[in-house]
C-alpha cells in the first residue's frame, strides 16, 4: 500500500517520536501487535522519508 504524506518537519519529527514510544494498550494482543507493527512501519517509512529530504 502507498501513502503520500505531506508532512512539515515538526509534524514529521513528532508523529515518529509517538510511533517509537506508544506502546499498544487494547488488551487483545493480537491487535497490540498489529498496531505494534503498523506504528513500526510507518516509523521506518517515515526515517526513509526525513533521510530522502
């Protein structure tokens, strides 16, 4: 799946630190570990994002 984000630097910077410190809290794991492995994702997509700028 591609998504295109059009974020400004600060919004970049925070939205990766939320993805590198929220830790899932549903109590289902199953879907603590999907969120757990979206937030991974999306944070790595997002540091090949910031280094590509």
């Amino acid at each position: 799946m591609l998504i295109q984000l059009d974020l400004n630097q600060n919004d970049l910077e925070a939205l990766l630190r939320h993805c590198q410190t929220h830790k899932p809290g549903t109590g289902d794991a199953r879907e603590d570990q999907r969120l757990a492995d979206a937030l991974e994702a999306l944070e790595e997509a997002l540091e090949v994002a910031n280094t590509a700028r």
